[in-house]
C-alpha cells in the first residue's frame, strides 16, 4: 500500500536538501518543505481535525498550498480545493455543500472571510496564509508549535484526499472525490510520460484548485525537480520566466500556448532548456501545426492530453510525431487505464463508430460528494461514464468528438458541434468560434448556431458561413444562425462555456 504522503516523503529521504520549490521571493528545499508537512500535520491534528473532516483551501499556488495538500492527507482530512476565480456565492454554496471545517485562505482573499465565516455556519476555525488578520491562526504559528504527529489515524489507498467541485455544465457542480490510489498512480505515469528528473524545472502555471496543476507539481516533487511557483503570470512574465528560470516542462492553454509563439517571433527568443508543453490533445490542425513549427523552433517535445477530474486527471496521452500526424486525436491510454466505446445500450461499439468513452481504472473517483444519485450514473458495473463522445481507430488512437450533453439535436438528426467547428475554423475572417445549439421556433428541436470572434477589420455573413460547408458536412449540420460576439467565455482550464453562452442568447 502507498499514499501520496509516502511518496513525498520517499523524495525527501532521496533529494532532502535540494530545492523543491523555486517561489522567487524565497526557495524551500525537499527537508524545509517536509519540516512544515510534519509540523503542520500534528497541528491539524491537535486542532481536532479527524479523518474524513474536509479542510477547504483558498489561495493561489504557493508552496504551502502543496503542504496544507500533504498535511491533509497524513491525518486523513479531505482538502476542498477552491476555485479561486468563483464568486463569493459559488464560494458560499461549495463550503456549505462539503461542510468544510476549516479555511485555509490566503491573504490576497482576506477581505472574503468575514463574510464566508458569517454565511458557512460548518467553518469552525479558520487558518491565513501570509498576513490575515482576522483569522483564528497563521501557517507560519501552526507551525512554529513544532507539534508532532501522534496517533494518526489509520489509512487505507482508497481512502478519499481531495474533493474538487467539476465545472458544473448543467445544474449545480458535482464534489469528485479523488483517492490516494488514483493520484499516485497518475503522479507516477505522468512522471514517466515527462521523463522528470533532477534537472528539470517545472512552471505551475496552471492553478492549484484544478487537478492539473496538482498531479504535473506532485509529479515534479517526487523525481526531484523544481517547482517554480510564480503568483499571479501574465503573458509577459511567463516568457521571462521560461528564459530566466530555464523552465523545461510548463502547461499551457489557450491562447497562451499561441501567444508564446508570437512573443518568441516577436523578440526573437530562445528557450534552450524547455523539453515539454502540455497541453490539449486533439485540438487541431491549425492547432498541431502551431505547436510542431514551435517544437522544432525551440528543440521541445509537445505532450497533449484528454482527462477529466473523475478520472483524476489525464486518460489518455498523445506526443510529438503522432499529434502532429493525427491533429485530431487524443492519443491512447496510459498505462493501466482501460477504454472503450459504448453504445446507449453499454454495448461495445465498433472500431472507428462513435459512442460514449467509458474508463476502467484504478485512477477512476469511487463517487461524488453528498450525491448517491449522481454516484450509482457514474458507472455501469466497474467502467465509468464521461460523458464524452468519441471513436477509437484501427491503430488504438483516440478522438473526441464533444461531449454528449452538447450533442445538437435537429429534425431527427444529430450534429456533433465539433464537426462543424472544424469547418468553419477555415474560413479567414474567423478568430474564435464554438457551435451549440439555440431552440428552432420552426419546431425542429434545435438549430445549429455559430458564435464567432471576428478578425479585427473583417467581416462575416450566415451566408458566407453556409457556403464554406457546403459539400463539406451535410445539409442539416450547416448552421442556420450566426451570433458575432466580442468575448467566449471560458473557464479555467481553457473550455468554452457553451451552457453560460446558451443561457446568454436565451435570455437577450
């Protein structure tokens, strides 16, 4: 049996006074960040916190966030991770629906506290990191206790660490609840798949509230590599990071992963020590050509990935010659994940035939949070539903198509937005675009709608719009509306918010 907090630890016996996180302002090698776990931990503990009790966390990456992480799980705590961009009413509803304990808030959100404290009667103490001053303890005073973790409670690889709210697509966010078992396991493939070592730097770009910027900085630790966790990174600070730091792995979305290349054309930039960017799998020609001129450019590999937080992260995994050769695909599982396509009946669906992706594996969530409804949809016998549409070809290679709950319906037919995403991406006055579907008031169920950012000084028509697919896709997947926009919304991993654009065009 192995816990994330055994492999932590494992790397600390191997790499103790070797930097583990790079913060700019200070630097905590392998035994300092190990001291605060151990310190920290026996405080929680001390403060009554018991197993299964969830601790909820607020804040930007820093390198106590990783340590409240370990600490949590050591004494069998569940950690809330919050998505720092929410409201203060998705703030409220996330820490009354997990009944959290405890908050942990940075000081860059101090001025949320007394109001979260007085609308979450669950939170009993609350906890700062840097200076909050109205919070019952700091970090540095837990720790500076120097308490030692006495009687801990006993554990078990399917016991549950983190609880992390999903996007929440359709009705209110559902608490993924990922285990010891699944984390380490991803932590260890997605350390073999970047080949992390000593000598490798890992920006944490992405932020801390979403599982992909945990497993890549957990993956980074328990090989030995830096993490560098700079705060708040705009576009300019992260190309002077990638060159000052010698960054070599960092994970970029959209448009960051577009607009690095054009500040590197622009300065002329080299980046001699970066190895990896991660970042979507099947996201494209246009997409996969952008990235292989970049890779060849620069010397670096391109990683792309499909996942999802019921899966604890990455499924499945594509790299360099083959993503650039099949834009369009997600890669093939990785090690020990199992995946297969189902028709609405669960049976097995042909090669190359679209249907549901279902997963089996040990990285798979046991359920959701306070929902045995959703719990007992989630799976049919041990393989889990994602809700996602896609094919397998002849050679194991992955496509998604989108995801079925987005599935346009239209006089009887299906249309996958993707597909006509894909069209349309080819026409020039295009900068960004997404296809959903808005209600016909012709009695066709639904008509497939493209929303589009135009080119600065272009223009475009729903005429222009019909006749660039025509003879492309069939005649009830053309769009037979055009709504121009100045802004698509996203969220925080880069995904179009097509429910929030749906809702947007309902209303007005």
């Amino acid at each position: 049996m192995v816990l994330i907090q055994d492999e932590c630890y494992r790397a600390v016996m191997r790499f103790g006074n070797r930097i583990a996180f790079d913060s700019l302002d200070r630097k905590i090698t392998f035994d300092q960040l190990w001291t605060r776990i151990d310190f920290l931990s026996g405080a929680l503990l001390k403060l009554g916190v018991n197993k299964g009790d969830r601790l909820a966390i607020l804040s930007g990456n820093c390198s106590d966030y990783i340590v409240y992480h370990y600490s949590a799980a050591r004494i069998g705590a569940i950690l809330l991770v919050l998505n720092m961009r929410h409201t203060t009413e998705e703030l409220k509803w996330a820490l009354n629906n997990a009944e959290a304990r405890i908050l942990i808030i940075n000081e860059l959100f101090a001025d949320q506290l007394e109001i979260l404290q007085k609308n979450c009667p669950s939170i009993e103490q609350t906890i700062g990191i840097g200076s909050v001053e109205t919070a019952h303890y700091s970090t540095d005073e837990l720790i500076a206790l120097h308490q030692e973790l006495i009687n801990p409670p006993k554990l078990v690889e399917t016991d549950p660490i983190l609880l992390i709210y999903t996007s929440g697509t359709t009705g209110r966010p559902k608490g993924a609840l990922q285990t010891h078992e699944g984390s380490v396991m991803i932590d260890r493939l997605t350390a073999d798949a970047l080949e992390i070592s000593t000598r490798d730097v890992y920006l944490a770009f992405m932020p801390y509230f979403h599982q992909a910027g945990l497993i890549r900085t957990r993956a980074t630790l328990i090989n030995g590599g830096i993490n560098l966790v700079a705060g708040k990174i705009n576009l300019e600070s992260l190309v002077s990071y990638i060159v000052d730091k010698k960054v070599s792995i960092t994970m970029l979305v959209p448009p960051y992963d577009t607009l690095l290349t054009e500040i590197a054309d622009r300065d002329n930039l080299t980046f001699p020590s970066l190895r990896f960017i991660i970042g979507a799998g099947g996201a494209g020609s246009a997409h996969a050509e952008r990235m292989r001129v970049f890779c060849e450019r620069f010397n670096c590999n391109y990683m792309g990935v499909y996942g999802q937080t019921e899966v604890t992260g990455p499924a499945t995994l594509i790299t360099g010659k083959d993503y650039f050769s099949r834009p369009d695909s997600c890669g093939k599982p990785m090690a020990g994940i199992e995946l297969e396509i189902w028709d609405d009946e669960n049976n097995i669906r042909p090669t190359g035939e679209v249907g549901e992706i279902m997963i089996r594996s040990r990285t798979c969530v046991p359920g959701y949070w306070k929902n045995d409804a959703a719990s007992q949809a989630l799976y049919s016998r041990e393989w889990l539903h994602t809700g996602d549409l896609g094919r397998v070809d002849e050679e194991g290679f992955v496509y998604f198509i989108d995801r079925k709950k987005e599935l346009i319906k239209t006089g009887g037919e299906n249309v996958y937005p993707r597909e006509v995403e894909d069209v349309l991406r080819t026409h020039p006055s295009i900068a960004e675009l997404t296809v959903i579907g808005l209600p016909d008031e012709g009695g066709w169920g639904e008509k497939v709608t493209a929303v589009v950012i135009l080119k600065e000084g272009h223009t475009l028509s729903l005429q222009e719009v019909k006749a660039v697919c025509r003879g492309k896709i069939a005649g009830y997947k053309i769009p037979k509306s055009l709504k121009i926009v100045e802004t698509i919304p996203r969220n925080y991993t880069g995904k179009i918010r097509k429910l929030l654009l749906k809702e947007q065009f309902k209303e007005g």
